[in-house]
C-alpha cells in the first residue's frame, strides 16, 4: 500500500473549509468524469446529474464543493485525476469515473490511497470483484445488462439464435462475455461474436456476415457514436433479426433516441428509466428536463445518486474518510434508483444490486416495456422494420 506524506491529517482538514457568509462547514467531493473526448456526450449527463445533487444537497444544508476532473475516457489520465483529488486537493470522497476501462484503473488508487470511490455508470464486472474496501458502485454490473436484455427477448418470442457485436474496450468485453455465457445458458445459440474498434468509419462487412447468419437477435454493445452508426448501417444492409437489442451505454441517451429512423422499435437496457415509482424519481426527471431541454440518461440519474450518497455521508463522517468507507459499507439511502445498499454477495464486494429496466422506442421516445411488474408499454415484437 502507498505511504501518505505525513501532512495528510493536516492536508484532510481542508476537505472541510468554511464556506463564506454562512459559517457551514463545505465537503470537497471529487468528480472525475469524460468531459471532453468521445464520451463526453454521455460525461454531461453524469456532470449534469452531480450538480443537480450539489444543489439538493445545499437544500439539506450541506454544502458540497465538486472539485472536478476530466480523464477524456483515458485511463493514464483517470489515475492522474484521483492522485491530484487525492493528495492534491484531499477531497473527503470520490464520484466517478464513467467508463470501465478508466472506473477499473481508479479503483486501484482508491484502494491504494485509501479514499473513498463511488461509481455511478461504470460496468465492468471485475471492477466490484477485486476485495476492494474503499470501492463501491451504485450501478449493476455488466451481466445485469445481459441477463435483463435476453430475459426480455425470451419473454416476448421464441429466439433460437443470437449474434454479438461489441467494441472491444472493458465495456463492451465484459457486457458481451456475460451475454454470451448467459444466452448459452438459456438455449439459445450464438452465431456470431464480432468485436470491433471503436470509432471506425464503417461497420458494413461485419454486418453483412450477421446478416448472412440470420441471427434471430442481434446484441449490440456500443457508446453513442458507433451505437448510431451501427443501428444506420444495419438498415443501410437490410438486416432484420426478431429483435436488436442494445446493450445500454449509447443505445439508452438522447442523441440515440432522436435519430428515429433507426432507434424506433429498438430495445435497450437501462438502470433507470423517469418512469420507476421511486421517491423523488419523477420531480428529477421534470427538473432535469426543465434545465438541460432533454431527458435524463440513467448516466445522470446514477451520477445525482451518488453524489447525493457521497455528499450526505462524507457530512455526517465530518470528511473522515476511514468514517465515510464505514458508513458506506454498513448503510442504505433511498434515492431515484430505489434502496441503494452496498453489499458483498456472488463474488462482489461494495456492489449495490439493483434491477434493471428493458425500454424500448416507440414514437420518439423510450418506455419501459420489461419486466411486466414495471412496464408502462406494450411492447413490439418481432422487430417489423426500421421506420420509413
């Protein structure tokens, strides 16, 4: 484990600084996120659901500083940001990263700096696998997407067979692994597993192959740019399964859903949707919309989580960080996602379970369609064609 200079209970204190004009006490949380780079269209979300949580949390009198820092989906310079926010500026607590690969490479950090991590979107299963103490994620791990998908599939037709195509980053690995484990574990045959850079130009060929596997269902696992190039090309090729399915991440944003020539009928997954019953849920979703002129990713609504946990708890613990793991390993807090508990069971540890919501896009927006115990829709299936 790394030594800490020994001007760190010193350093600590200014975790908690008097903020001026009102004699309250502020928690410095650090926030590191995708800003800038190809994943900054789904990091403004997450930045935009922290500094909704900022506000709410003034509203509870405690005043939170975001001391933020862009890793632009890099890992090298994810583990920069959290030696800074660490050591540098010695926040309480840590909300972030967003993708797998930099989430995974922070979380050795927080181990070794021993700082708390909250992390609000990443999926990579390893990640909350490790015997980590210091690391806890909010959001379901990679086969929650997997297992809710297929369960979906199955539930509204007879597929037999299912093809897989996926970047080949922490992501995209690790929701395509746990599918193709878990749709052999139902019956169904895989046809096809297609890795592919991200971010190339043209995604044709790889397509035509599925097409000429006849795949009755087609998983996709992509951010949002290639999400939205894949789902184009594939109308471009005429392919045509029973169902495609998107693994969340690009499939369940705003850009996605406005591209209704190729969303309309898709399915994805998501941690949470603006139409679960939770406290609080329906008022964010309003407010997000009123502020920002879009509706609110499950990335934003996971990011409010969080911070709003990592605020509250880092108040009570006064910025004590060996107090803050403890309350956060020990307590539960409801929010938008419903009860959020951190918990060690099947190999995890500090991983919150949470059930995950299956939409899909109907009439320019996704509803909530699976299981039936949450649907708001009926849902259309077998897939009838990309929209004219």
């Amino acid at each position: 484990m790394r030594t800490l200079p020994p001007t760190l209970p010193v350093l600590l204190a200014a975790a908690l600084l008097a903020t001026p004009g009102t004699g309250a006490a502020q928690i410095k949380i650090g926030f590191i996120n995708s800003i800038t780079g190809p994943e900054a269209p789904i990091g403004e979300n997450l930045t935009n659901g922290a500094e909704l949580a900022v506000e709410d949390l003034a509203k509870q009198g405690i005043q939170v500083k975001l001391v933020k820092q862009d890793d632009t989906g890099k890992p090298d310079k994810a583990i920069a940001a959290i030696e800074q926010l660490a050591t540098g500026d010695e926040v309480a607590a840590v909300v972030g990263p967003y993708t797998s690969a930099c989430a995974n490479a922070v979380a050795r950090q927080a181990e070794q700096y021993e700082i708390p991590e909250l992390i609000p979107a990443a999926a990579k299963e390893e990640i909350t696998r490790q015997g980590y103490k210091w690391v806890f994620r909010v959001n379901a791990p990679a086969h929650g997407y997997a297992q809710s998908l297929i369960d979906a599939a199955l539930g509204l037709g007879k597929p037999r067979t299912i093809a897989f195509i996926y970047e080949s980053t922490d992501f995209g690995a690790s929701v395509s692994d746990a599918g193709k484990k878990y749709a052999k574990a139902k019956g169904l045959t895989v046809v096809a597993d297609e890795p592919y850079q991200k971010g190339a130009a043209d995604y044709r060929s790889t397509l035509t192959k599925i097409k000429a596997l006849k795949p009755d269902l087609v998983f996709m696992v992509s951010y949002v740019a290639d999400a939205i190039l894949l789902m184009r090309q594939s109308r471009e090729i005429g392919l045509h399964p029973q169902a495609f399915l998107g693994g969340g991440a690009g499939f369940d944003t705003a850009q996605f859903e406005k591209e209704r020539d190729i969303s309309t009928n898709v399915f994805s997954v998501t941690q949470w949707t603006p139409e679960v019953k939770n406290p609080g849920a329906a008022e964010f979703a309003t407010r997000y919309v009123a502020r920002y002129g879009k509706k609110p990713s499950y990335h934003a609504a996971c990011s409010y989580a969080a911070t709003m946990i990592a605020g509250e708890v880092a108040a009570k613990a006064g910025g004590d960080r060996a107090k803050i793991r403890a309350a956060l390993a020990s307590g539960a807090w409801p929010t938008i996602l419903g009860t959020v508990k951190f918990q060690d069971y099947d190999g995890f540890q500090g991983q919150n379970r949470l059930v995950m919501p299956v939409i899909q896009y109907q009439d320019g927006k996704g509803v909530t369609v699976y299981p039936p115990s949450i649907a708001h829709h009926k849902p259309v299936y077998p897939f009838p064609g990309f929209a004219r």
